[in-house]
C-alpha cells in the first residue's frame, strides 16, 4: 500500500542540549548513508547502531511511525539501521542545531539534488542565493517550520516523485494548502525546500514561515490537511481503485443494513425481539419536543436531549450483520486514511462518526412526526422518483407493434416467379407503389436519395394512395392525424382512417386469406385502432398469422402471451413464439428473448445467451433504421445506447437517435431527451431545455413526462415551485394512466401537504394506483385499513392489499400480513426505518472539499455554513477550539 510520510516540525532557533552533542556531531560528521558493502549490508545491525537507536527512540518516540523504522523492524539489518538513524536524525535536526546551520544542511547535505550550486529551490525560476536565505530565515522573529515528505523508493519512481522538479511543481501547485493549513495569509507565504533522493526514502525538506511574525500555527487537522491535498495529487491513479472498493463496502453495507435493521425494528413491534430501550427513548424523545422552544435541530438541544438522541442512534448498529457491515467499511476507510496519517481514526460509536452526524437530526425530525400522529410513509426512492424509467419495450408505446422490415413487405407484394421475374399477388392491390414508398421517404427523410423531411409532402402523396384504396396509406393518415403531423392534430379524423384502413384490410382477407393481412387485422386489435381494443380478437388473427411462421405474427402472439392479453399467460409460449421470430432475424423478437434469458423468465437464465440477443438485436435495429428511419427503431436504437445494452453506452450517439425520433413526434424520445438534459449525465445540464422537451412529451399526453413535470414544480429546486401547475401535470398524467402520479396525488390529498386534505379523494387516487399493480399504493392501503386512521379500521381489507404488495417483493406489508394479529401502532418502528434509509445514503467517505486558488467563499455562504454545522451538533469554530500548536 502507497503511503505518504509527512514529519513536522518548527525552529525557535534554540541551542543544542548537552545530551544531544554527539548526535549533532554525527550529523555535522556524516557523508550521506552509511556506506557499507552489498556483502555486509543485510548483516545483522551492529552494538553500536542498535544503542544508538535505543537513544534515538528514547528522544523522538514519533520516529518510530517512519517508514525506516518498519523497514528495521522487519528486516534489523546493518542498512536498514542505517537508514533509520540518518533519516531520523535528520527529520528532528531543528532540535539540535540553529536555523542557519539546518538550511546549509539540506541546501548542501550529500544526495541533495542541486538545480545550481545548491539544492535549494522554491516557487517561480528566479535562482536563490543561499546566504541571503540564510539571513532572512536566521533574523526571522517568528516560528519556521520545517515539514518533511517522504516516500518509499518504489512508490517515487512509480509515481514520477524520484526528482527535484516534479516536487518543485507539486508544492507550487498546493501552496494555497500550505497557506490553509499553517493559517497563513496566502500574501504572506514563503517557503523553500530541496529534494534528498536517498536510496530507499526520496524526501524533501521543507522551511515555511509566514512574513508577518506573528501569524500562523500548526494543529494536527493542519497536518491532516497538508499530507491530503500532496497525497491525493500524488497517489491520484491508486486511490481510484479504492474508492472504488470503499462504495462497493458502503453498498454492502445498504444492502446489510436495509435488511437486518428493519427486521430488527420490526420485531421489535412484535415482540419477537424485545427492544424496549429505543422504544422508549423515541417515545420520550417525541414527548420533550412537545414542550421544546427554539430549533429542533441538534445543535440547539440541550445536553440531556443530545445525549438522548446519541442513545437511539448507537442502538442502530448492534444487529450483528449490520455491526460487520459498519467494520468493514471503516476497515476501506482506513486504507484511505492511511495515505493521509500515521494513526487512522479508531472506529466509533454511530453517534460520534462524522459521516453519519445528519442522522441525529433525521431522529429528531422523525420523533417529532411521531408527537403530531402524522401518517408516515414507507418506500423506496423510486415511488416518488422525478424521472421513472421510460418503456424499452414497444408494448407501452402508442402502436404497440413495431414496424415491419420494408424489404420483407414488399417482398409479400412481389413474390418472385421460377424464372426471377416478379408480378403483383392477385389477392391484394398494389398497396407498396411508388407513390408510398416516396410518401415514406418524405415522412422521415432519406439523406440517401437526398430527400429532405417534409410532412406535408408526404401527407398529400398518401392522400392520393388513400383514394386508390391503399390500406398501409390509410393507416399512416390516421397517424399523421393522431400526431398533428402535416395536418391538425384531429382525433376524430384519425379514427376515421384507421377504421378505413382495418375495413380494407378485412376486405382484402375476405378475398384470400394471407399471413400478412392476417397480422395487420390483429395488429390493428390489439392496439384499439379502428375499432374497439379487442385482445381476443387480436390473438385470434395473430394466430392464424403466426402458423404460416410470419416472423411479426409470432413476435406479436408471444407479446401477447407475455402479458396475458386475449389469452391466458403462458411465459413458456411466449419464448417460445419470440425465440422462432428472433431465428427468422427479427430484432424485436432477439430484444425481447434477451431479456427473458438475462431474467430466467419461461426459460433457464442465460447471461451469455442473453447478451447474444442483445447483441442481434442492436445490429438489426441499427440495419432497420437506414431502411425506414422509423421513430420508434429510433427510440429502441437510443434507449440502448444509453442503457449499454447489445452495445457499449454512447450518451451522445443517443441523444442523436432520440432527437431524430422526437421530431417525427415521437413523445417517448422527447420524454427520454428531457432526462437527459435534466440529469446532465455524459451532456451539460440544461434545466430550460429539459423543460422544453418534457413539456413537448407532455402536450402528446405522454404520461411520463407529465408526472415528471408535476414532480419538478411540486418540488421547486430546479424550477421555481407551482402547486397549482404541478397539480394539474399530475392529474392529466394520473387521466392517462400513470401510477406513480396516481399514488403521488393519493399521498398528497392524504397528508394535506401542498393541497387542503381529501382522505376520501386520498383513497381514489390510492386505489387506481393499487389497481394498476403499485406496491406502494397496495402497502399504504392496507396500513390505513389496519391502522383505522382516517378510514374505518378492516382487517380483511387490509390483508387484500398486503397480500397484493408482497407479491411484489414488500418487505414492509410481508411482516405486516406474518404478524396481522399481533399489531399495535407502527409509528416508532417506521420512523427508525427510516433512519437507516437516511444512514445507507451518507455512508460514503468524500475528501474535504478545498476552495480553489484565487476563490473565497463569501460572507453571507459562510454564515450559512456555520450555522449547519452548528445544527448538526458543531459548536461555533469548534475545529478551531480543538486545535493546538505541536
């Protein structure tokens, strides 16, 4: 493990003491390292380094942290005692010598790297002229302090510390460092060093003063400081991989904590596990805020209340797997600490870990929701999640079929005769004519035949196909209608075509039954277009398709059988039917046999065969696109690339596909750019143009980005709040069919935030979303039907909905239905829950945050600053007051 040595020290300019006089002689004396042969070296260490050593601990006991002493300790060789006396002997020489004679020392000691006649160097190119430093240091009224930075042989040369000039840099560039952690003026600064490239441990001496005398002193947090800002510079490829480690520790620890302090809360309740203590601390904990003046935050409590709040965090960890986890992290915390310090930090009680210091203030928020009887909520982030995760299945989308490959269509109008020559099938119309195949060209541009995207162009050629009959025309009208493309949005109108369409269609099959109509009777069903959304009918004509092995029949009938739609769900059938359309080379079908493979769903899981699929199925969306340039391959071309799934994660060529697909009113694409610019991941965060294009997504009544609308102006960070706005979004997505604005509004009107309280309106808006399959909504049903809070009290009711949630994975509803008959009121251990969600978040170790040369935090940011740290339990400068000078 890399590590950074950092010895401190300071000159008062003080005399040597009679008992030091032989080790001044032996530092005035010495020619560099102890020269002993390659033969000798590794013998044992002599009487006379061994006494010296003895004496040398005995005066500096700090000396025996140094990486020379592990070295003797392991190995108590002639060289490494060697080694060890010279370098501790140097690093306390300000203890037995002046200042004068400690920088002729390191400006000229042997192994010194000199950039002229000397060693010495310092910030700019300006040469130094060592007797004027000598004068100036020597008449300095003022404490000098004299660090000293050394490394291992093999970590300076692995890091390019093993020369003067690139310490030279360093130091340069961490000077607003220095100044911060001596408390000196930036202005005031001086400093000069001169690199030692000794054979085991390079290092580099420093001399730091400030020019005002009596400014400056140095704390051990000072040293802290010091050693993190050089550390982090030079070990800045080895600390990535234990980040890396510590964030896997902390999700271990989530995971752990999650699981076994919930349980250990919740039998609590039930008296499977007895834990009366916190029980009664939140309970009176609750009770004295009642009667508590002033903030209810930490730092303003008075002690006997603190000491409360400490006791019911400290009774967290004592779950055994939860005790381990937090070991576990504070061992990869070490690792880190290690680089900074000699003595990584012991490991604390939760109260006292500073990582955790917000969850004292989450206690008391949750006790004090307790004192007012409020109905609390229990659930993942992602139920109230801003930005849920849009569809990357084609059966939410509008046209739950996806398109047909163009060179397979017109291959049913063109069969090929034995002798090669094509003619027109005698049971249909020419349906795939010039004309429609220019209209489509025009509807999504073909760069290719240098045609630009013109949607009126390609709304008059299809008028011209509709009057000839063409069904497929018909069909693109009632879209063009639907989406206020080329035309004026028109529902009606739309409709119209559609029914047009399916009529011709059934005409046609009526004439001579075909595979192709087949599939585009039941498409039309199964989507509700032209006529009454009918599954039934749907899988029936799906069928009859999918018999003659029509690779789009298949994909749709397994589609259908995957959700149990007209037919009784069957996972089995469904790879099945997507398996047989995936070997024909159908993308969709390869997408979604994928998945079921990556997820063990009517199959065994198959990681390897999953990725496979994936795999097809992004080159055969990719050779899809630049045939028809259809928006939803669009969609599916840009969900993958920015999920990195059949592919690797490209957020740009993503945004490309969705911007493409988004122009042709594709509301999902718009739904997914809104994300994009909201979150900023891999592109610059853009708050009016996340808005634009959520709102563009919106006005198609697209339900996601409603509800993401209705989130932002209900929270108000990003955008100012409007209650009324966001209301509104959330009511037209919850029309739509959102559950998670369904189950938002229900929380709403519940708890009487931002809205005046509607328990009976609470409890619509809760059971649409319980009915659409939201294990929130199920659980906080069955919580208000146990509770009898707000509703009259119906246990049945209750177990209905738990039943429902559980089946989703419900942590929560599970013990509620295992323990129906030994309830009593959840408050304590909910709110407990709760504060483990909050410490699963901030268990994380982030290096302090500096403030960057040239920049200073303004007066009214610092007061705010304080003011949070004295609310989280941090007296006034407390950092300050704890210091003292070494």
């Amino acid at each position: 493990m890399a590590r950074l040595v950092i010895k401190n020290g300071y000159l008062k300019g003080r005399k040597a003491t009679s008992h030091l006089n032989h080790l001044v002689k032996y530092i005035a004396t010495r020619d560099g390292v102890e020269k002993v042969s390659n033969a000798k070296a590794l013998w044992n260490s002599t009487k006379k380094q061994q006494s010296l050593i003895t004496q040398i601990i005995r005066e500096f006991p700090d000396s025996k942290e140094s990486l020379e002493y592990e070295d003797y300790l392991a190995e108590p060789n002639r060289e490494n005692a060697s080694e060890f006396i010279s370098i501790t002997l140097e690093q306390h020489i300000e203890q037995v010598g002046d200042k004068e004679k400690y920088l002729d020392y390191i400006a000229n000691r042997p192994r010194v790297e000199k950039f002229d006649t000397h060693g010495l160097f310092t910030v700019g190119e300006q040469p130094l002229i060592l007797s004027q430093v000598a004068k100036e240091i020597a008449e300095h009224s003022g404490n000098v302090w004299t660090p000293i930075i050394s490394l291992r042989r093999e970590d300076a040369e692995k890091f390019g510390f093993d020369n003067a000039q690139s310490w030279k840099a360093l130091i340069s560039s961490k000077a607003m460092e220095l100044t911060e952690s001596l408390k000196i003026h930036p202005d005031n600064l001086k400093w000069y060093a001169a690199f030692h490239n000794e054979s085991h441990h390079p290092h580099v001496h420093m001399i730091c003063y400030s020019t005002n005398p009596n400014e400056g002193y140095l704390t051990k947090p000072g040293i802290r400081k010091m050693k993190s800002a050089l550390a982090t510079e030079i070990f800045r490829q080895e600390l990535i991989p234990l980040y890396g480690e510590k964030t896997q520790k902390r999700d271990d620890l989530t995971k752990e904590a999650r699981i076994a302090l919930r349980k250990l809360l919740i039998q609590m309740q039930s008296d499977t596990l007895r834990s009366e203590k916190v029980e009664e601390l939140i309970t009176y904990l609750a009770e004295c805020l009642k009667h508590t003046a002033g903030k209810k935050q930490y730092g303003y409590l008075k002690a006997e209340l603190k000491n409360v709040v400490d006791e019911i965090v400290d009774e967290l960890p004592k779950d055994e797997r939860v005790a381990k986890a937090y070991t576990l992290w504070q061992k990869a915390k070490g690792q880190i600490e290690n680089i900074y310090t000699e003595t990584p930090s012991q490991q604390l009680p939760l109260s006292k870990c500073s990582d955790f210091k917000s969850i004292r203030n989450m206690v008391i928020k949750e006790a004090m929701e307790i004192s007012k009887g409020k109905f609390i909520f229990d659930e993942s982030e992602t139920a109230d999640s801003i930005i849920p995760e849009s569809p990357a299945d084609s059966s939410m989308l509008p046209d739950s079929f996806p398109p047909e490959n163009a060179d397979d269509i017109q291959g049913e109008f063109e069969p090929q005769k034995e002798d090669g020559r094509h003619h027109r099938k005698s049971r249909s119309p020419s349906w795939w004519s010039e004309n429609y195949k220019q209209a489509k060209q025009f509807f999504y541009g073909d760069q290719d035949a240098g045609i630009t995207q013109d949607f009126v162009k390609a709304y008059s050629l299809l008028l011209l196909e509709a009057e000839l009959n063409n069904p497929l025309a018909m069909y693109d009208l009632g879209r063009m209608n639907a989406d206020g493309l080329g035309c004026s949005e028109d529902a009606d109108k739309s409709h119209q075509w559609y029914e047009k369409a399916l009529t011709v269609f059934h005409a046609a099959e009526s004439e001579k039954p075909w595979k192709y109509t087949q599939y585009r009777i039941g498409k039309m069903y199964a989507a509700g277009l032209g006529a009454e959304q009918d599954y039934v009918k749907a899988a029936q004509w799906l069928t009859q398709s999918a018999s003659e092995k029509y690779k789009y029949a298949e994909y749709s009938l397994a589609d259908l059988y995957y959700r149990g739609n007209g037919v009784e769900q069957d996972y089995q059938t469904a790879f099945e039917l997507y398996l047989h359309s995936a070997k024909q080379g159908f993308p969709y079908a390869s997408f979604e046999t994928g998945k079921m493979l990556r997820d063990g769903i009517g199959c065994d899981k198959n990681e390897e065969k999953a990725q496979k699929h994936f795999s097809d199925a992004f080159h055969g969306f990719t050779s899809l696109e630049k045939q028809s340039h259809d928006d939803k391959l669009q969609y599916r071309l840009g969900w993958m690339l920015l999920n990195g799934i059949g592919t690797e994660k490209d957020i740009l060529q993503a945004r490309s596909y969705f911007e493409k697909a988004a122009l042709v009113g594709n509301s999902f694409a718009s739904y997914q750019l809104g994300k994009l610019y909201l979150g900023g991941e891999g592109i610059l965060k853009d708050i009016p143009e996340a808005l634009r294009w959520f709102s563009i997504s919106a006005q198609q009544k697209n339900q996601f980005a409603e509800y993401a609308l209705g989130c932002l102006y209900l929270k108000g960070e990003d955008v100012p709040k409007d209650v009324a706005k966001a209301i509104s979004y959330l009511k037209s997505a919850a029309i739509n069919g959102n559950e998670f604005a369904e189950y938002r509004l229900g929380k709403l009107y519940l708890t009487g935030e931002d809205v005046s309280k509607n328990v009976e309106t609470a409890l619509q808006y809760l059971t649409a979303s319980a009915n659409q399959g939201n294990q929130y909504a199920q659980y906080t049903l069955g919580k208000l039907y146990l509770m009898g809070k707000d509703i009259l009290k119906d246990k049945e009711e209750a177990v209905k909905w738990f039943t429902l949630s559980v089946a989703q994975g419900n942590i929560y509803a599970q013990f509620f239905l295992d323990h129906i008959d030994e309830f009593k009121e959840p408050s304590v251990m909910l709110a407990a829950t709760r504060l483990l969600h909050h410490m699963s978040r901030i268990i994380g170790d982030t290096p302090p945050a500096r403030i960057p040369p040239n920049q200073r935090a303004d007066r009214k940011l610092l007061q705010k600053i304080r003011a949070k740290k004295q609310a989280q339990g941090q007296k006034q400068d407390d950092h300050e007051q704890s210091m003292h000078t070494l």
